[in-house]
C-alpha cells in the first residue's frame, strides 16, 4: 500500500510532553468493531469494558538510559557524537543509531565517559566495528556484562521520542514517567507507551473484576522512532527487536482462548510478539529471540482480539497495525475524532481501545 494513505494532519498542540497525572486519568476513546459510535471514557474505567476471564497481556521490558553523548578525536580534531543504543548483541557490544553518523567511521573510537568515573572506570568507550544504513553501527564498548550496564546508567540520558525531546530536555522525572508501573527486564531504549497508564490501583482493580494478567517481553528498540522513508509498504525494512514469551503463558493464554476468554494487547510492542510466538493454527507457543513484523491492512490476525494503545504518528508502522486491526478507513475516522476532541497524541498522551475488525 501507499505509505501516503497513513497520513493524516495532526495540529502541533495535539503533542503531549506529560503524561496525565495520575497516570490512569488520561482519557480513553473506545473503537469497537461494530462501527457504533466511537466513546469518550477514562483509563481507571478499563474493567467497564472488559468481562471476567478475559486476559490482559503487558510488556515488562525496562527502559535504559540508552541515549549517550561523546567524542571521536581524529587528528587533534574533536567533533561530537551521540548515540542511541537499540539492541544488545553481546555482552559488550550494541547496535546503535550514531548522529552525526557521517562524522565516524569503521575502526574509530567514541568516549562516551567524558571522566566522570562510570563503573569507577572514568571512562566509558567503545569502537566502531560496522556501520549500516540510516546512521546504524555497531558499537563494542571496552568492558560488557554487569560493568557495562553500571557504565550505561551513570551517564546515559532517557532516550525520549524526537518529538518530545525537539521541544524539551529529559529531566529526573522522565525516569519515573517514562517507565512502567510493572517494568522488570531491563533492555528497552523506548518505553511500551500503552503500558505506562497503569497504576497499582488499576492493576488491582483489574484483578478483582476476575481479569487476568499475563506478561511477555519485548525490549523496545529505537527502530520505532524511524520514519517510513518508502513510498510503499513493500518496501519498508523493519529493525528487528529481541523478544520472549515462556511456555507458562503461551499455555495460560492458550487455555484463556479455549474457554473463550479475549486476548487483550497492552500495546502494539506486545501485539508484535504475542503474534510473532501464534502459529497458523492460532496456537501460542514459546518465543525467544528476534522478530521483525511489518503488519499492515490485509493482515490475518491470530492472537490478540481486543488492542489498548496511544495514538501514533502520520505515516508510521504503528498507525498501519492499527489501521490492520480495527479497519483503515474506521480508524482514520476515529483519529479525526481524536483530533476534533482534543485527545493527547504520542507517548505520553491519551489511549484507545480497539476491538478487532471481523474482515
């Protein structure tokens, strides 16, 4: 498809740049699958939409400080770095996203550690061992494991949306804002947005209401930042992300499905892997490792029935899956509703449940 019918004009102040406060206030816009009129209602009000034995599947990956500035020195000649990390492939090596990437090249050396004593080391470094397409390298840094990790924390930044970071610094409380009530994996270098609405009363709430909770991960990487540069569908490359589902729950979620419970998404990242783990016969099994999915309109859905997420970007791969999902002109309808009543858009914005389109 056109990558152009995913566009849409979104005003600037639609943008939010802070969660509601507290986190399960942001509003909620209902799109069922029935083509009833879209309905206006609150994240605290999720269980209203939801019955006994259904199954709600969260993303636990944790956010890192995966956003790093330095230095190549070349000659004498410092010229600054930065760097977004997106994917672990070892214990001392990342693929990242440089900028400005034409600034560096294979074989060169980045301080990130600026002397600062990270991982009491002073210095935190890495070289340059491959570079890619759209600004991507390998990174090896000098020390892995744990050290590294330790190292990453000290002077690492949150890496916030380029839509929010273009208007503002992080600060200290996009450490706590930009993570989820439930994160326990570290590894994510872009939170689960749908996830970070949760609060430890909705979550107890739920389970009262005989809702069940599942967790999967999928270590979010910056990939999902990336603009659709393609003019086709077909020709847009996905960034693949390191993802696990154990048997426990593809059995729990197997057994949800037979006695006619609904799969209930919390987020596009664990759409992505819950349908990834789903083979064609609808049966969930164990998933460990990378996945790629590029789901557009035309896709066959067979995991997940009901979808909570935000509101995406004109012309990304999310706003295409839930176009897939929920029907593309239904769900161009329901953003022009978004717009027209004010919803917060973005990471730190409002949400929407979508029920699965029966086409």
């Amino acid at each position: 498809m056109r990558v152009d019918l995913f566009d849409f004009d979104l005003p600037e102040e639609s943008i939010a740049l802070r969660p509601a406060e507290p986190r399960d206030s942001a509003r909620l816009l209902l799109v069922r699958a029935d083509g009833s009129e879209f309905q206006d209602s609150q994240v605290h009000n999720l269980g209203d939409f939801l019955k006994a034995g259904d199954a709600l599947v969260f993303n636990d990956t944790k956010v890192i400080p995966a956003q790093l500035e330095g230095f190549r020195e070349r000659e004498g000649v410092k010229a600054q770095i930065g760097a977004t990390l997106h994917m672990r492939t070892g214990p001392d090596r990342w693929k990242a996203f440089l900028r400005p990437a034409k600034r560096i090249k294979e074989g060169e050396r980045i301080d990130f550690g600026h002397g600062n004593n990270a991982c009491l080391l002073g210095s935190l470094q890495a070289t340059v061992t491959e570079k890619g397409d759209a600004g991507e390298a390998l990174l090896v840094f000098d020390f892995g494991g744990a050290d590294l990790d330790q190292a990453i924390a000290a002077v690492g930044h949150i890496p916030l949306p380029p839509y929010i970071a273009s208007k503002r610094a992080d600060d200290v409380r996009d450490r706590e804002d930009y993570q989820t009530v439930y994160a326990r994996e570290e590894g994510a270098v872009a939170a689960p947005t749908a996830g970070l609405h949760f609060t430890p009363e909705l979550l107890d709430d739920l389970k009262k209401r005989g809702i069940e909770e599942h967790f999967v991960t999928l270590h979010v990487g910056a990939g999902t930042f990336l603009p659709v540069k393609a003019d086709d569908t077909a020709d847009h490359k996905m960034h693949a992300e390191i993802g696990t589902v154990d048997q426990r729950t593809a059995d729990a979620l197997n057994a949800v499905r037979a006695r006619g419970g609904r799969i209930v998404s919390v987020g596009t990242t664990s759409l992505r892997l819950l349908e990834s783990a789903t083979g064609e016969d609808g049966v969930i099994g164990p998933w460990s490792g990378p996945t790629d999915i590029f789901i557009t309109p035309g896709y066959k859905f067979r995991a997940v029935d009901m979808l909570m997420t935000n509101f995406h970007l004109p012309r990304s791969t999310l706003f295409m899956l839930v176009s897939a999902f929920s029907g593309f002109e239904r769900m161009h309808s329901a953003y022009q509703y978004a717009v027209k009543n004010n919803y917060r858009f973005y990471s730190y914005g409002d949400a929407s449940l979508l029920w699965r389109s029966a086409s």
